[in-house]
C-alpha cells in the first residue's frame, strides 16, 4: 500500500491516499474528544517521515512520543489492517527529537525576545491597545539606541529605562503613561512565573534542526512535550506561532515542490485564535497564505472546524473529519458547517455521516489533480506502525543522550545585552553625579592648633559683682523696648 509519492491514510471504497505533491497546500484533523485524531495525526506524520519529509508536533498528552519507538502487533491492529487490505502493515519506528520549552522532557528550546517581537509578546502577555503602544515604543527606543534583547531581564531592565526617560521619550516616539510601564512589568513577573524565564535566552532554537533527515533518508520527526506548556496555553500557542513566523521567514521559496520541506501540525489550534485580536488573526492568514511557497505544509488540529477562521479555514485543502457529537443547537450547527466544507458524495449524507463514525473512522477529502479536492470518502483510518503509547522516562533519556543535538542546546549563554549595557550605563552615571558633588563641596577647613593658656579664678570680685548687677539691669530694659517696638512696627503693618 505504501508508494512513493503519496502518504497512505486508510480505507474507504478505494485507498485514500494524501499525495506529497499537495501536501503543502496544508489540511485540517478535526473531532471530538476520543475519536481518534491523535492516532491520524502519528498515521500522517509516520507517512510523511518514510518519505524523508521532517515533521513538527507537540505532544499534549504524552502519546506522540510512542513514534519513536517499535510498535507492538497488537491484535485489534493487525485485525484492522487485514480488514482494510493493508499487507504492508509492520511494526516500525521512526527518527525523532524531543524538545521541551522547560528543558524537563526534551532539549531546551528558546528564542529571544528580540525574535518574538512586540507583537506577539503582547499576545503573550495579554496587554490592552494602550500598553501594545508603550510596549512598541520600548523596542524601537532599543532599536535606536543598539540595545540587544534576549532575555527577561534585559525586557524589564528595558522598561525601567523607558520609564526613567519618560518625558524625553514622549516626545521623540509618542505618550509612555506610567500606568502602562507598570502593567508591562506585573505582565512580565506573571510570564516569568509561568516559566517563561526559561524560554527566552540563548542558545536561541535553529531552524535547520526541525529540518533534518537520518541517515536512512527519513524525515525527523520533532516532537515537542506539551503536556506542562498546557497550563499556560496562551504561551503555547504564541510559541507555535512565532515558530511558524520563523519558518516562514528563514526558508527560501521553492514554489511547490516534489514534497514538503517540512510539515508543521499544529494541536489545540483552537488556543491560537480564542479572544485573538484581529491583527494576530491576520498575521496568521498572511504566514498560512505564503509559507506554502516555503516548501512547509501546515496541519491544525482541533475539535471543531468552527474553531477556525474562515479565512484560514479556506487555506486547507486536506480535510480529516472525525465524528462530532449534536447535542445542542450549537454543536448541530457546527456539524452542518463542516459538512458544508466537504465535496460531497451522493453515496451517503456527509452531516449524518460526521455524526454516526466510529472511532477510528473519518471522512477524508484530499486534494489531487489540479488541486482539486476529491470527492469526501467514509475512511477506516489505517492502523499505526510505531507504538500507540507513550514511551517511558528510561526511553526518553535515552532518544534524549543520543539525538543529534545533544548538549547543543542544553547549556545557557548569557552574553553582553540590554540589561548589562544599561546596568554599566547607570553606573557609570551615578559615579560622575558622586564626582560633581564631590567638586562642589567646599574643602575642609585646617585646624589650628591652639596654645594652652594659664587657667585664672571664675569667681567675682564685689566690685565686679556689682558691675555685672548693673549692666544686666540697663540691658533687660532695653532689650524689652526694643522687642516691643519691633513687634508694634510688624503689628502695625499687618493692619
């Protein structure tokens, strides 16, 4: 069953297979919970590796992983593939790289800040229109005055500065409220506690390590563990993003080629574009629209095909369907909306097909000739080759010492950034403001020695007891004349 230019996916009342050629045109894996895309998901990304093509996609459960390890004939498998016809069916296993943003189940994967830009760190960081301004304004005042920013540190040290030259940076580049400096900065230690930290630094990720091959011809498969990164799924989808961006920024175009220089499934897709302004929506239409002519095919996989704009919708052209459950009025309605972005097939009706599947089974509807979708085919999906499980922590440090990027990655390079230059500058500052008070101050003055004089008596004479008497007297009587006089004149003029 398996051919040389086409991705074998299953059975329906012919073979459905997904032909390399159009593989970049990207797709969509679509169902409920429990309906089997995950398993359709490790199918295609095994049919694409055997053909030397690499993959990307992140692990949210721990499932994935399996395909790097050998399958196990397990009876309801090897029932499965008789059924369907496949006789090539084997247990195989296949190249992989496991990545992780906190270093835990993979190597490290970082980027920096620089690369991620204000636009997607406002995503990340949940900042209103007002704060997306400031922050704008931040990056072009390091821009111009040659601050490199690579990590959470050097962002915050950024803003402290922004913040201390508020008035002059108001006037060059436009308002920066303090208010918004502030809101920047509690985003900031919010980021950094979901782990953040960790993510932005250097080594930053190489984009030719998603693309490699082994030695064998086959694609590397780049698995990236999810499972943690879930809690903070806002820093998960803007992650993919800024990957696809980076992909699309790096590679040449090649038009459309023999097959795919990559292949990017993107899980939980639905997180990239919930409360998503429209601005983020039409980055990702743009980045779908032309990473195509990269060479890079783009899968995303979520329960409902409503979950994704229409305009991005309209830019996938193989379809995997699942079933979907219609229990209320809203869930009825995104069946008929799925149904509707099918060709149909007189054979049966598509909106009752999606609602009767078994689990296993799907509705595929791939491009062929010309570009042209096929008619939707009722498929039995095919069986797995690598091992429908995750593999074990043992395994995993092993795939993990022995990958191709070992110790590439796995140590922090913290090199001169905006943090250090800022930090030396307000040193350097604070040292000329202590000189210049120091030159100020007037010198100290010498002290005289003094010469010891003979101690004489304290004690009055009678004669100069009397004197004293007298003098104190005549003083006391002038002293009250002239406070008098001095408080009647100020008395006087208050009136």
């Amino acid at each position: 069953m398996f051919v040389d230019d086409k991705v074998y996916l299953g059975q329906s009342t012919r073979p459905e297979y997904l032909a390399l050629r159009y593989a970049n045109r990207h797709g969509l894996i679509t169902g409920a919970t429990g309906t089997g895309k995950t398993v359709s998901l490790q199918v295609m990304a095994e049919g694409f590796s055997r053909a030397g093509v690499p993959v990307f996609c992140a692990d949210i459960k721990g499932d994935l992983s399996g395909i790097a390890a050998m399958g196990e004939a397990k009876d309801f498998l090897v029932k499965r593939a008789a059924e369907l016809g496949f006789t090539d069916y084997t247990q195989d296993q296949f190249p992989a790289i496991f990545w992780d943003l906190f270093g835990k189940q993979g190597h490290p994967v970082r980027t920096t800040i620089s690369e991620m830009g204000p636009l997607l760190l406002t995503r990340i960081l949940d900042l209103n229109d007002t704060q997306e301004g400031v922050l704008n304004i931040a990056f072009r005042f390091a821009d111009d005055n040659n601050l490199l920013l690579i990590d959470l540190k050097d962002l915050r040290a950024l803003m402290v500065a922004v913040g201390e030259n508020a008035k002059e940076i108001s006037t060059r580049y436009g308002n920066v409220a303090t208010a918004s400096i502030g809101a920047i900065q509690r985003a900031l230690l919010v980021l950094e506690q979901q782990g953040g930290e960790s993510f932005f630094g250097e080594r930053a990720l190489s984009i030719a390590d998603l693309m490699r091959t082994d030695p064998s011809g086959r694609g590397v498969v780049s698995v990236l563990a999810a499972d943690e990164l879930m809690r903070a799924p806002r820093v998960y989808a803007t992650f993919l993003l800024w990957l696809l961006s980076e992909l699309f920024e790096e590679l040449p175009e090649v038009g459309d080629p023999d097959k795919p220089k990559l292949v990017f499934f993107f899980d939980e897709a639905h997180l990239l574009f919930d409360d998503a302004p429209k601005a983020l929506v039409d980055k990702v239409e743009q980045v779908v629209k032309l990473v195509r002519s990269k060479g890079v095919g783009v899968y995303f996989v979520t329960q409902n095909p409503v979950d994704i704009p229409e305009a991005v919708l309209a830019q996938l052209g193989n379809r995997v369907q699942h079933a979907l459950r219609a229990y209320t009025p809203r869930e009825q309605k995104a069946v008929r909306v799925a149904a509707e972005t099918f060709r149909p097939n007189p054979a049966f009706s598509t909106e009752e097909a999606i609602t009767n599947l078994a689990v296993g089974e799907a509705l595929v509807s791939v491009l062929e000739e010309k570009g042209i979708p096929s008619v939707v085919g009722r498929t039995m999906m095919r069986p797995p080759s690598s091992r429908m499980a995750p593999i074990t922590p043992d395994e995993r440090r092993a795939f993990i010492a022995s990958s191709p990027v070992a110790g590439l990655y796995d140590t922090i390079e913290d090199r001169e950034s905006a943090f250090e230059v800022l930090q030396a500058r307000a040193r350097r500052r604070a040292e000329a403001e202590a000189s210049a008070a120091e030159a100020r101050a007037p010198a100290p003055r010498e002290e005289r020695a003094e010469r010891p004089t003979q101690r004489r008596s304290t004690r009055a004479t009678p004669l100069e007891a009397a004197v004293t008497s007298m003098s104190r007297s005549i003083a006391n009587t002038l002293g009250r004349e002239l406070v008098r006089g001095i408080l009647g004149t100020i008395k006087r003029g208050f009136r």
